[in-house]
C-alpha cells in the first residue's frame, strides 16, 4: 500500500510507510485577503495543535464553472499578491491550482506545489509546462479517468524530468448530477509509485444539480477522509470554511471549520491503526 516516492515540501514529507498525512487545506476559492489570512491561521493553530503537517490550498481563479455567472475569484494578479502576503505573515506552504500554460511561470514563483485541476488533466501542455517548473505537483484525476489512466498523465510530467508527482482521487461522474467515489482508485494509483490524495470534499459534489451551481453532501466528509486513510492516502486534501452556507463557491461540500479538529485527531488515530496492521505491505 505504500508508494516508493517520498517528496519533501519544505520540512513536509510526503509518501514513504513512516510518514504521517499531510493535509492540503483551505476554502474554495479567494473571496477577500482578511478572510483567507482568518482561514489559514485558524487551519495552522488546529494543525499545529494536533501535529499534523499542513500545506494551504489556495485558488485565485476557478475557471471551470458551469454558470458564467459563477463567482471565479479576484484574478492571477490581484491572487497571487494576496497568496505572497499570506505566506510571508503566516509561514505555510502553498498549493495553488493553475489552468493556463501562460500561468504557470507566475504561479511556480510562488507555490510550493502546483495543482492541476481535474478538468484539466488531460491538457497536455498544461501538464508539461507545470511540470517543466521542477516543482511537486498535485494533478487531480478527472471525474472522467479510469485510475489505471492516470499513469499515462504522470507520464508527461516524467518525461520533463520531474517526478514529484501527487495524484489525487476526487470522485468519477456518469451524469446526472452526481459523482461516485471508488476508493480501490487510491491503491491502483499508489501502484505506480506516486503518493496519491484522497480529495474528501470534492467526492461528494453533486456538479451542476444547483440550477446552473453545484449541490453536495457535506454531511459525508468525515467519512470519506476515513476511508482515504484506510484505503492508504498519503494525503488528505479538503476545502473548508468558517461559514461554508456563505461561500460563493462549493458551498454544500466545505467542511465547516469548527468540525476540522475533530476530524483530523480521529484521522490520525486511523492512521495509527492502518499502519500497525499492515505493516510491510498488503
């Protein structure tokens, strides 16, 4: 169960059978710079509480919207000005998602991992300019991929010589407003030899099923973030929000920030357990 990469992001391991899970962490997308500073130090206090490694997750534009109307956040320029000033007060890594290849030069000054979105995973020269960076990257599986595919899109980013590569799992659609999470993604993934994330908030969107807005179930996040865990994550990513009923994006699948602490000390003692009862492999 365990993947043969370990990448480092900063004093942050990730992957190897001895390492705890990372957590990527923060609300959907930039609504303004007092909230996001808010979230980030509330999320750093908890982690640092509870000792568990955190990287921020942060997004200044969610460009795959279904609704043009759709809320998408302040912009490359205007985001990564609030992102510089979040990490030089609070001190946390960052993980920012990219959906340009003309976006990468500006985003790799300033992430410590570089996300592809799921939508985007298969856009080849996205892929490749990120991965050119040298930087760890956290590419998303598309809600359309087999697992068995992914290996395919690690593929690229090897080719460029970088193999500090994160595959995700967050859930596969047939339609219908809904997404089904099938959790033997998570080893298939780990077989390649990459650290895998079990994306726990996105898994249970309902895209689209919000008159143009996607619906979700947030009542299933614990659960989900469990069941990574059991089925090997390394890591654990979901976005969260002190008041998700007021967020302008995702509102149904952000945990609420005051379930956060909990949630995370019952991960860690699964994580304990899951260790210690397949040691040396299964």
């Amino acid at each position: 169960m365990n993947s043969h990469r370990i990448i480092r992001v900063g004093d942050i391991i990730i992957g190897g059978e001895k390492s705890r899970f990372v957590l990527f962490a923060g609300p959907c997308v930039i609504e303004n710079e007092n909230l996001l500073h808010n979230i980030a130090k509330e999320i750093k206090n908890i982690t640092d509480r509870v000792s568990i490694p955190f990287v921020f997750k942060c997004s200044y534009d969610k460009a795959n919207r279904l609704s043009i109307d759709s809320y998408r956040g302040p912009g490359l320029k205007d985001g990564l000005r609030i992102i510089s000033g979040l990490k030089e007060e609070i001190g946390v890594p960052v993980v920012v998602d990219v959906h340009l290849p003309d976006e990468v030069e500006y985003v790799a000054e300033l992430a410590d991992i570089i996300q592809i979105p799921a939508f985007l995973c298969r856009q080849t020269d996205l892929v490749v300019e990120a991965a050119k960076t040298k930087k760890p990257l956290h590419i998303k599986k598309g809600q359309f991929m087999a697992p068995e595919d992914m290996f395919y899109i690690a593929e690229k980013a090897l080719k460029q010589g970088n193999e500090n590569i994160i595959l995700c799992e967050r859930g596969t659609t047939f339609g219908y407003h809904n997404l089904v999470i099938d959790f033997r993604s998570i080893p298939i993934m780990k077989g390649f030899g990459f650290p895998v994330s079990i994306d726990a908030t996105h898994s249970l969107q309902h895209p689209g099923s919000a008159r143009g807005y996607s619906g979700g179930n947030n009542e299933f996040i614990e659960y989900v973030a469990m069941a990574g865990l059991v089925f090997g994550a390394d890591v654990v990513f979901l976005e969260t929000h002190p008041q998700p009923q007021t967020a302008p994006s995702d509102a149904a699948v952000m945990l609420p920030l005051s379930r956060l602490e909990p949630l995370l000390v019952k991960l860690k003692k699964i994580q304990k357990q899951v260790k210690n009862n397949y040691k040396g492999g299964c």
